[in-house]
C-alpha cells in the first residue's frame, strides 16, 4: 500500500507536485529530519562557546529529470555555516581577546595546525599561550611565551609584557572559509582548499571574548518546527501501516 503525499518541508520539490511514497520514502524523510534536529541541537549546546558559528544543515534535490511516475528522487547534504561575527564581551582578563571582524587565529593541535576564532587562551606549565584544551597559540615565530606579569595585547595582535614586545598572533583570513570543516569546540581545519587574503590586517579586541553568533530563540523555534515534522511523518507511517494491514486483510475475499 502506498500514499499520496506532498513533499513536507522540501523547498526544491515544487517541479515535481504530487507523487506517491511508500513507507521507505516516508522513512528517508525522517532522517532528514532528524538530522536537521540534531544540528539545531548542536547550535544550541554552543550557544555559550566563544567564537562559535552557527551551522544549517539543508538538503538539496537532485535533478535528473524524472518524471513524478518515477521513484522518490534523492537528495545532497549541504551544510554550512555563519562566519559573521557574534557579539563581544568584555572580561578585563588580559589572555583574552577577541577578533573585530574577519580572522582566524592559528594554533598548534595534536592533529596539525587549526584555525579559530576563540580567544579565552590561558598558560601551561612552560608559561606558554594556549588555548583551553591546552593547544599552543601560534605567534609569528613560533609559540608564545609569557615570562612575565604585565600582559598586554594591541589591537594588531602584539604581545606585550611591560614595555617589551615578546611576540605576535598569527591571524589570517579566507578568502572562501566556506571551505573550512569544523572539529567542534569553535575549532576549524583546512583541508588544502583555503585561500588566504592578501596582506590582511587583522583588528584585535583587548580582554574581551566573541561571543557564539547563535540566535537561541530562533533554533528553538526551528527545533519545534522541526519535530512537529517528524512527528507528521510517524502519523503518516502508522497511517500507511494501518492500510497495509487493511489490505492485507481483504485479499481474497469475495466481494
């Protein structure tokens, strides 16, 4: 038994109208829709991380110019992601800093070099500047390290402690960060595709942090909406079972 049913929540699906769907179809579509729960749930969680991006998960439909008598088209995962920046908040704490505007800050992990745009660094043991999963901050030369109280950081990302200049963020920025994959945490790997902009000057921000870009009350209510889909799918599963099972049931019988 199949059902007649209209795409839900597939903005592609327009050319093709009504088309009928099994249970696989009906199937298929809830996992999209939970998956699409599970990035609002995960833009939720870091709706307190500094420097992170909101992410959109989406799925576009693949044109190949089928007919609506044909099978249930498929579809292409597309997630991206918000670089604009969240707002700041000052912490008089003088490890801290932040990014106005464009820029990555470089660190060191144990996977290779990442790009991020949270700056609540701290020191390790060897007084060197690092982020709180303790990976090193890069400077110009190097690590950066701090022997000293009087810490302080312009805005074109000197290090400072008193009157010495001790070092230099490493900041860059993407011509494409659309290209960038997210490790989690606020934290952003290249796999070769970046394109670096020319002689960028970055403008840093002294004891604050960038706050998450993260709208918590518009993923709330995209998370609603979301799960009242999901739920219209499991009725119209329950419903295609129900007459399945109906069916079933009357084969054989004489009229």
């Amino acid at each position: 038994m199949v059902c007649k049913l209209k795409y839900l929540n597939e903005k592609t699906a327009g050319a093709y109208g009504m088309r009928t769907y099994g249970i696989a179809d009906v199937g298929n579509a809830c996992l999209r829709t939970m998956a699409k729960l599970d990035c609002s749930a995960n833009n939720i969680a870091n709706v307190s991380t500094p420097g992170f991006k909101v992410e959109f998960l989406n799925y576009l439909m693949r044109d190949s110019g089928r007919s609506s008598n044909d099978k249930a088209p498929s579809y292409d995962e597309l997630l991206t992601r918000d670089y604009s920046s969240g707002a700041l908040q000052r912490t008089d704490n003088p490890l801290e800093v932040a990014l106005l505007g464009e820029g990555f800050f470089i660190i060191q992990t144990a996977k290779g070099v990442a790009y991020t745009r949270r700056g609540d660094f701290t020191l390790n043991m060897k007084r060197e500047l690092v982020t709180k999963s303790g990976d090193p901050v890069l400077g110009k030369t190097g690590t950066i390290v701090l022997n000293g109280e009087d810490v302080r950081i312009d805005e074109s990302g000197n290090v400072h402690i008193g009157e010495n200049q001790v070092g230099q963020l490493k900041i860059v920025s993407f011509k494409n960060p659309e290209v960038l994959t997210s490790s989690g945490e606020g934290i952003f790997r290249d796999e070769g595709k970046g394109i670096f902009q020319e002689n960028f000057t970055p403008k840093v921000v002294y004891g604050s942090l960038e706050l998450s870009n993260v709208s918590a009350i518009k993923e709330m209510i995209q998370m609603i909406d979301l799960q009242r889909t999901f739920e219209t799918y499991q009725k119209l599963i329950h419903s295609i079972d129900e007459q399945d099972k109906l069916s079933a049931g009357r084969i054989g019988k004489v009229g």
